[in-house]
C-alpha cells in the first residue's frame, strides 16, 4: 500500500485547498460541495494528493500533525529530519499549524515530511514502516522514507499529551495496491498494534484504522484497472 492523501477536516474546502494548492503548486483535481482536492506531483511519477473534506467544527484544540515544509533548494527531504534544523510555525488559511524550515526561499516551498506525535516514536515508526514498506533512516528524530529516498518523510516526535477521543483534524490515507484486499489490510493492521474504528457511515470503499498512539487514517481499496 503507499500513501495517497493528506485530509484537512475544513469548514471552508475551497479556501483552505486554494491556499495549499498557491502555496506548493499543486493540480486542482475536484472542486465540489462535498469538499475540494488538488494534486502534488512527486519525483518517479508519484503523486500526494490534498483533501479537503467539509466537516463541521473539525477538533484543532491539539494538532498532532504538521506539515513540515522548506525552501525549493535541492533534493527533497533535507530538513526535516535534521534535529538542529530551525523550524518556523506557520499557520494556514484554517488555522492549522506547519512547520517551515529556515532558509533563502529560491523557487517557492516544497514539501519534506509530515511530522506526527505519538506515544513511542520507535514503535509508530515500525508500524508505519511494516505497513507501508518504507525504509527507518533516521533515529533522532525517527524518520521513514520512501526506498526510493526521494518524496516527503514520515517523522515521528513524542507527544506532549495522550491521544483524545476527537478525531485528528489532519490525516494521512493509503491505497491498496492491486491484489491487496481491506480484510488483509485489517489483519496487518492488528498483527501491528493498530486497531479499526467504526465509522458507522455505513458500507464505504475504505476502513479507518488507528496507529497503536490512536492517530486515524483510512485505507483505501485499489484503483480499479483499466
């Protein structure tokens, strides 16, 4: 399974989306009552698209995951997992926090890793790293990359307080690949320390599943082939 989708719960899609989409030079894909979407391109042909679903009264009291972005100067993935590395808050069109990394801006932003708080940086890091394929490249702090080396980061700090009941207002959302099956999803999901949810939206082509610190995310069913 790889990584699809980065979900903003938004009380205002095509706003918040326009901002992200201005801001790293995304595609706009959907703009629609349902919510708003818009497409990064990543190196390998590879691709991270931003959702923006409308949700009322999305839960920002304590964010537990932040967008980590720096300076279009070179590779991607060179600030984010650099303990001494300077990071900027910023806030987005709805409020939400992410991080920029210090230096002279060149050619705009890009992003570098999605930086996500848990109980025990070492076991979320192994679970994402069994569940997604991806490779541990840093300690300090826990880092996964995908094996190809390029494309945004997945980097995991120790929370300053235990995982709330309310939903994360930020999400990530893998897909299957083709032949991989949500019941086989589930089974990798337990066997790892994670547990699914019940949504009771009733029958929907994903299930939502939490890491073993209780962050959400959804896994989607494969794309269908041509």
């Amino acid at each position: 399974m790889y990584w699809e989708n980065m979900v903003f719960d938004s009380e205002t899609p095509k706003e918040h989306g326009k901002f992200w989409e201005e801001l790293l030079h995304c595609q706009m894909l959907t703009d629609n009552e349902g919510g708003y979407e818009t497409r990064l391109h990543l190196p390998e042909q590879r691709y991270l698209d931003f959702c923006f679903p409308m949700v009322q009264d999305p839960d920002r009291t304590i964010q537990r995951a932040h967008l980590i972005l720096a300076p279009s100067a070179g590779p991607l993935g060179g600030c984010g997992n650099d303990p001494g590395q300077a990071l900027e808050s910023r806030r987005d069109s709805a409020g939400n926090e992410y991080l920029l990394c210090a230096g002279e801006e060149r050619k705009g932003l890009e992003l570098v890793a999605l930086q996500l708080a848990c109980s025990d940086p070492l076991r979320d890091a192994t679970f994402w790293s069994k569940l997604m394929g991806w490779d541990i490249v840093n300690q300090i702090p826990m880092t996964l990359a995908h094996p190809s080396g390029l494309g945004p980061q997945l980097i995991f700090v120790p929370e300053e307080s235990p995982k709330t009941s309310r939903k994360n207002a930020l999400h990530l959302d893998l897909r299957l690949e083709a032949g991989e099956s949500l019941d086989e999803a589930l089974a990798t999901v337990r066997s790892l320390g994670g547990e699914e949810l019940d949504q009771q939206w009733g029958t929907l082509p994903w299930k939502v599943f939490t890491d073993p610190s209780g962050n959400e995310f959804c896994i989607l069913e494969p794309l269908p082939t041509a």
